[in-house]
C-alpha cells in the first residue's frame, strides 16, 4: 500500500510536471545546448519533457539567434513546443513564441499546417529528438523525486488539511492547443480516427480542402500576397534571390558532379494540402562542392517550378536537404510525360493516405535512388524555398536529364491537386553555373 507521504509525493510530482507543460520558463537553468553555430544557437528545456503516453513525449526547444542574424529575421528567439513520436523518429510543432533581445513576446503561434516531420540522421532534429526521447536515468529520477518532495511541504503546510484542486486552473489558449495535440496524436499513432470519414473526392482536385493551409497556389491567398500575409514570410515578396527561375543564361563549366548516397528506405506518404510529400529518417544525403546534406523528403509539383530556356516540365520532384547546421539545398529533378509509369512515383502513389491532410507509413521500401536520372549534368544557384517562409540561402541542384512518367500518374496527381508551381522570380544578376 502506499503511504501518505508516497502519495502526497506523487501528487506533488505531478503537479510540478503540469506546471512545467505549461509554464516552460519557470526553470531557466533547465535550457540545455543542443547545437550552436555562428548565427545561432539551438537548446532544450528539459525541465520541460513530459510523458504525453502512446511513446509520445511534448517539450520545449528555442533558437537563440547571434545579433546579427536576430537583426536580420526580426526577433532573438523563437521557442516551438513540439510533440515527439519516439516510437517512429518524428515529430511535430504545436506552437511558437517569438521573443525580442529584452525576452519581450513579440508574437505567438498555433501551428495550423501541423505536418510530421521524420527526423534525418546527424541533423538537428536528431540531437533534439534523443534528449526529449532517451529514457531517464536513475539519478534524474531521483533528483526529481526529491525536488517533488520538496515542494509538497510548504503546499501541504498552506493547504492547512483543506484538499488542493491542481486541475481547477485552465487556459483557454493552452486548452485549445492540448485539443490539438489530442487529435494530432491520434494519426501519429496511427490509431482508428473517431470522428466520421470526410466526404469521397471528386474528380476536382483537393488541394484546397486537404489540411488547413493559409496560403495557397493561386486566388487572394496566392503566391502575389504570401510577403504580405505574415511578417516572417517578407522574403516572399521582399527578398532579391527568390525561387524558382528560369535557367537560360548559365556559365558552361567543368562542375564536379553530386554525390548521392540514395537507397532503399521506409518511408511517409503525407498529403499536405497543396502537394503530396514524402518522409524518410534513415541518413541519406547528397554530396556537393564538399559539404553533405542530409535528405529530409521530397514533394511534387506540377508543373516543374523551374523552367529550362523558358519551358517548364510536366512534373518534378524536389528533395530537401540540410546540413547538421541548418544550411538548406534542393535537389530538383524534372519529370516528363513519357510511356512507361515511373516506378518510384508509383510506389508513392500505391500509398497514398486515405484522409486528406493524412499519412501513411507503409512497411515496404522506396528506392530513392529511382527518381534520380543516370547523367550527371546539373545546374547550381542560390535561390529560396519556393513556399513560405520563402528562406533565401539556398543552394538548389537542377539535374538536366528529366525522368520519365506516364500520362496516368499525371491523371491521378491533377485529380488530387490543382497546379502547384510557384511563378519564375527575377534572377536578379545571380549567378547561374552548368556543367558541360
């Protein structure tokens, strides 16, 4: 049986942990550095990881910018609250909260579009991903056995005998975002959905209807407004190196061709409102002018956004890569219409999840491999996402081989979603290198 004091220790225990879900600042030495570079710094409030259950667990993480690079994005901090699937190796964020030099909130956020992302390995979101996931050791376990008991004496003591409602005190904001993170777990965990089947597609196509996307592709939310619909997506409309462009005046050098290490891996299938996007966690990369991104996934656009001496191709495929200190690059591979179906889009399309906004993790393996072309000849410049936030910075490697897709596969992805190609942003005097 247990004893009062375990009892009053336990319940002192939980009180602590709820206070800490939703007051992630109570214990500033809690903020451990998980990765710091020239213009930032990434930490962990390990004061703050709580055991959601079903091997999801929720924390705090912040960057904290150099001065420099907080002068340049507009706030020194940016702290996310993101929910963590052990299990699977993903991850998702509820919220944001940015804050000024002075630790002023300048604004906050709940996270609408909440897409899982898998977490590569050496990046990051690995580092993170091990501190929130790794199992607590017999001294942490003490140590917060011993803050509990600490704390339940002067609660005792004020309580007087009188019985404490800890779960009495609710926020509204808080409330709405733990709503969230419930239905959200739900799919990370792959479990029946409770509520009822969304109407069957039509043969329009959904990417308006899938999720719960701000922006859009065309219309008064589309890419004309992105700079102007919030202050972190100002490079959309501000910044000189946006993408995609048109390449049709590069300089024809002698370029050491990529690197890949692509291969058979599992995989997510998500359906993210405005494209269909694939997951993968298993280390794979891509090698050029001697640095190594790691691959994150990959979406489809239809058509291609970039465009070769004017002309776009039917579809393409851009993978998303990031180094371990967070410089970005897309591999842009061109898909055309040819007669035979591509085999890798098709096991994409074989796994297609079933709610729009979904996904699925099926157990076969998608050789990535497959949807890279056999020639070796690319083109490099430094452009942009080409969705918001619009992140400048970015080396994008176009592959000139196009890939082969059947006049089918591109039936099915105009059925699920209308065109999704950014317009060609001014190049702006960039330079453009071709291998030859």
């Amino acid at each position: 049986m247990t004893s009062p004091t375990s009892r009053s220790t336990l319940a002192a225990l939980a009180a602590v942990l709820g206070s800490v879900a939703f007051v992630p600042d109570v214990h500033a030495d809690a903020w451990a550095v998980v990765m710091h570079d020239n213009s930032r710094r990434v930490e962990i409030d390990r004061g703050s990881i709580i055991d959601a259950g079903g091997a999801t667990k929720v924390a705090w993480g912040r960057a904290v910018m150099s001065a420099e690079e907080g002068r340049r994005v507009g706030y020194t901090t940016v702290k996310a609250l993101n929910r963590y699937d052990c299990a699977n190796r993903a991850f998702f964020t509820v919220k944001r909260v940015y804050l000024d030099e002075e630790h002023r909130v300048l604004r906050e956020e709940t996270v609408v579009d909440q897409n899982v992302v898998m977490v590569a390995r050496n990046s990051v979101d690995e580092r993170m991903w091990r501190e929130v996931c790794r199992p607590a050791s017999a001294a942490e376990l003490a140590q917060v056995a011993r803050k509990a008991a600490e704390a339940v004496e002067p609660v005792s003591a004020a309580a007087g005998g009188r019985t404490i409602r800890v779960d009495s005190v609710a926020d509204d904001g808080v409330d709405a975002i733990e709503r969230t993170i419930a239905s959200r777990q739900q799919q990370m965990a792959a479990a029946p959905a409770a509520a009822p089947a969304p109407r069957v597609a039509g043969k329009g196509a959904r990417s308006k209807a899938a999720g719960s996307a701000r922006w859009t592709y065309d219309g008064a939310t589309g890419p004309e407004t992105w700079g102007r619909m919030r202050p972190e997506w100002a490079l959309c409309q501000q910044g000189r190196r946006q993408s995609p462009v048109d390449l049709h005046d590069g300089i024809g050098v002698e370029l050491e061709p990529p690197h890949f290490d692509f291969r058979p891996a599992r995989f997510r299938v998500v359906d993210g409102g405005h494209t269909l996007s694939v997951q993968v966690g298993e280390g794979m990369g891509m090698e050029v002018r001697g640095v190594r991104y790691g691959l994150e996934g990959l979406r489809f656009h239809r058509p291609s956004e970039i465009r070769i001496d004017g002309r776009a191709s039917d579809m393409a495929a851009h993978f998303e890569l990031r180094t371990p200190e967070g410089r970005r690059a897309i591999l842009a591979v061109q898909l055309e219409r040819g007669s035979e179906p591509n085999p890798a889009l098709q096991a994409v399309l074989n796994n297609l999840p079933l709610e729009r906004g979904g996904h699925y993790m099926p157990a076969a393996s998608l050789d990535f491999a497959a949807l890279l072309p056999a020639g070796s000849g690319h083109y490099l410049f430094m452009g942009s996402l080409s969705q918001p936030p619009c992140t400048e910075d970015v080396l994008w490697v176009v592959m000139k081989q196009p890939l082969p897709v059947s006049d089918a596969q591109l039936a099915i992805f105009a059925r699920l979603y209308a065109p999704n190609a950014r317009p060609v942003q001014p190049a702006n005097d960039r330079l453009v290198l071709e291998s030859r």
